[in-house]
C-alpha cells in the first residue's frame, strides 16, 4: 500500500459554477420558448387523421397486433 502524499492539498478548488450562468439560462429559455410557439402554431395533422378516422371504426395503426391481444382471459 502506497503512502499518501503530503504535498497534496486537502481539497481540490472548485472550477466549474454551481450551476448554469445567466446567459446559458437565457439562450435555454429563449430556445425553449421558439420551440413551444412554433409546436402551437403548426396545425395537428394527427388529431385531423383520428377524427376522419373514427367513422370507420378501423383505427389505422402501422403496427401488428400484440399476440393474445384479443383474448378474454377469465379466472
């Protein structure tokens, strides 16, 4: 087993902030803020596609089915 060395301070000075600087949480909120106006101007095509889709009582779903998702298991 080695011996510690004495030369070595007993804690290491702290580099990094705390946290972010007050210009990184800006430049977060503006991008933030861009992404959410743009999600609420852009039309839903999903929601458009759900409701023409409801008539026919299929729903359009580009996955299989799990196996045993249509059983009624009763105990």
């Amino acid at each position: 087993m080695s011996a510690i060395r004495p030369d070595l301070p007993s804690s290491l000075p702290a580099t990094t902030p705390a946290g972010p600087s007050a210009q990184a949480r800006a430049a977060q909120a503006a991008f933030f803020r861009a992404a959410l106006n743009q999600a609420q101007a852009t039309p839903q095509p999903q929601a458009a596609q759900t409701s023409q889709a409801a008539p026919t009582g299929a729903p359009e779903s580009p996955r299989l089915p799990r196996p045993g998702q249509l059983l009624d298991i009763r105990v």
